[in-house]
C-alpha cells in the first residue's frame, strides 16, 4: 500500500472514530512531532553516561542476546 493510500485510508478511519482515549493518543503524537526537539542535552549526565556505557558494552561484545536470557529462566 502506497502512503497515499494509508493515508486516505486512515482519514477515512479517524473520521468514524468516537474513542476519546485514541483521539487524545493521536492528538499527543501529532503534536509531539510538531514540537520534535532534541532531548538529549535535557538528560541528567548519570543517564548520558548510563546510555555510553550501554553503547560501549555493545561495541565491546559485552552483551547476551534475548534468547540466551529466555532460556536462563526458562521463558
């Protein structure tokens, strides 16, 4: 499907939809992508620091994928 037609196809949805809590929902992402800022500088340097050490451990190999977890505990 071509992105004009999901988009007419959408419109032609959010013009039946009654349910507040979706509309609200649509309403906060269409404006959080009008208002899209960088928030990185807003971020406390202990969670810019956590999010490097997250990043280096990738680079590095120090990391378990999700499936070796499952099985540890037998998910």
């Amino acid at each position: 499907m071509g992105h004009n037609a999901m988009k007419l196809e959408l419109i032609e949805w959010l013009t039946k939809l009654e349910d507040s809590e979706t509309l609200n929902y649509l309403k906060i992402v269409k404006d959080s992508n009008e208002n899209a800022q960088d928030w990185w500088h807003e971020l406390p340097e202990s969670v810019k620091n956590g999010i490097h050490q997250g990043l280096d451990d990738v680079t590095e190999g120090r990391i378990v994928s999700h499936n070796d977890v499952k099985k540890k505990y037998g998910l």
